[in-house]
C-alpha cells in the first residue's frame, strides 16, 4: 500500500525535525547567487521558512519535500506517460554509464547543490519535470532523431507532467500549513539561539576591534 501524500508529508517534516539539533551556522562565506530550489519556494513559505531563515536550514526542508514530489510524478509518468517514461529510461540508462556521478548518493541538506560556486543567479523554484526532459532530449545524441509528430507528442507528455507535479506541488504545501508550528517551534529552538549568539560575537568584535592588551598595538 502505498503511503498517502500526507503521511510521507509528515514523515519528511519528523525527519527533518530529527536532523535540525545538528545544524550548526556556515562558517565560510555563502555563494552568491540564490539556491534554485529554496529560492521563492512556495513550499518553504507554506511550511513558514522565510527568507530570515539561513539557507541551510531551508535546503533540508525543500529537499525531502521535492523528493516526494518527485517520486510522485515517477510514478505518474510510469503509468500514464509512456513516451516521457522512455525518454526518462534512455537518459537514466546513460547516467549509470557514467564512472562519476558526483551528485548521486548525497544526505538531502547537500543534495542539489552546486557543486562549484555558480556566479550566476538561478531561476525561482519550481515543481518542474520539464527541465529534466529537457537535458534528457538533449543529451542524448546518439539516438535516432525523433519525428515532429513524436516530438509534439512527447511535450505534450511534459506539459502533462508538469501538470501533475504542479497538482502534487499544491498539495504537499496545503499540507505543509499544518506542520507549521512544529517547524516554528523547532526553529525558535534550534536555529534562533546560534544565529542570536552569532550576531552577539559579531557586536562583540565591532566593539573590540583590538586586543587592548595586546603589546603590539600602540
Ligand atoms: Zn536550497
């Protein structure tokens, strides 16, 4: 029996929630240009992770959620879509053909992220498949080229996709508002305290900018 979207909704907030007593604040300078997935999530501001909310903490939220998404339109296109599903099979097939997949296997709080700083400020997030199927038509050079009939059958496949991922997206964040005060509640724990003693050390250090003790100064 397959878990209803609610109870894996519940389930991604309990896992989240377990791992949010070991985020600790980024010590090293950010990047620059704003995650695509956090970036105006609407599942982050159902579940009431706003933009004062450091990034890591979102990106493990928005992770566990695109995952059921995810899972939900697989599932989708594996029964309803069979053009988009062997389009998704060649370009998996060709994935496992490759010795280094550096972005496979990851924890969901670094899953997703760029592996190299990207100076480029990336597009709000959206429940999309249609990027994927996009790099999985591209990427793909040595199959036969598909006719005009078969590439309009295939976007409209995608464009049912993206349908359905936006349905599943608007679900999962109606969801979401109910497990708000939990997440509020483990915030004000967890996350407020550090960013508090951060911001403490920091008016600290302004207001001793040096040792006065210290012999070399004069
Ligand atoms: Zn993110």
């Amino acid at each position: 029996m397959e878990r209803s979207i609610e109870t894996q909704v519940s389930q991604a907030v309990d896992a989240w929630l377990a791992w949010l007593p070991r985020w600790e604040p980024a010590t090293h300078r950010g990047r620059v240009a704003p995650c695509r997935r956090c970036f105006g999530s609407p599942v982050l501001s159902s579940a009431g992770l706003g933009s004062d909310v450091p990034h890591g903490v979102q990106h493990g939220l928005s992770t566990r959620i695109k995952t059921i998404v995810d899972r939900a339109v697989a599932e989708y296109t594996s029964l309803n879509l069979p053009m988009l599903q062997a389009e998704l099979d060649q370009q998996a097939a060709r994935n496992r053909a490759r010795s280094y997949r550096p972005t496979e296997g990851l924890d969901p709080e670094f899953e997703g992220l760029p592996l190299d700083p990207d100076p480029v400020p990336g597009a709000p997030f959206l429940f999309t498949i249609s990027g994927l199927a996009e790099e999985a038509a591209v990427g793909i050079p040595d199959l036969p080229p598909l006719s005009e009939e078969a590439k309009a059958a295939l976007r409209q496949e995608v464009g049912l996709a993206d349908d359905y991922a936006n349905m599943i997206g608007r679900e999962v964040c109606t969801i979401l508002l109910h497990h708000r005060l939990r997440i509020q509640a483990a915030v004000s724990e967890f996350v407020e305290p550090q960013i508090e003693a951060m911001l403490a050390d920091l008016t600290r250090s302004l207001d001793a900018p040096f040792d006065p003790h210290d012999p070399r100064e004069p």
